[in-house]
C-alpha cells in the first residue's frame, strides 16, 4: 500500500525551490519559473512539485 500525506500547497508556485524565496515575481509567465534572488530557473510546474515533495517530506518527518 502507499501512504497519502495531504500538505498546503500554498505559495509552491512561487517559492524557489533552490533558495526558497517566496515572490510572485518568479513566475514571469504562467510556465516559467525564474527566481529573483538567486537566478534559478525551472518549468513552473516542476519547481512547485519540488516543493510539495519537500513539503511531504517534512511533515512525515515531524
């Protein structure tokens, strides 16, 4: 069986998931990724699913 770990997907979209900033400027356009801080790039959909993973990760960590 597998276990279904429910998280909040808030803010996935624009948190980078190489720094973690959070701004709704690292979203040019609705398939780009492109943080401000540090210059990461990444499909828009592939950053924000990191970012749930990681999410997951930490609360079957906690």
């Amino acid at each position: 069986g597998r276990v279904v770990v429910e998280v909040n997907a808030r803010h996935t979209s624009q948190r980078c998931a190489a720094c973690g900033r959070v701004a709704k400027e690292n979203r040019p356009t609705r398939a780009e990724f492109c943080c401000v801080r540090c210059g990461h790039t990444a499909d828009a959909d592939e950053n924000a699913a990191v970012n749930i993973l990681r999410r997951q990760a930490d609360a079957q960590a906690a």
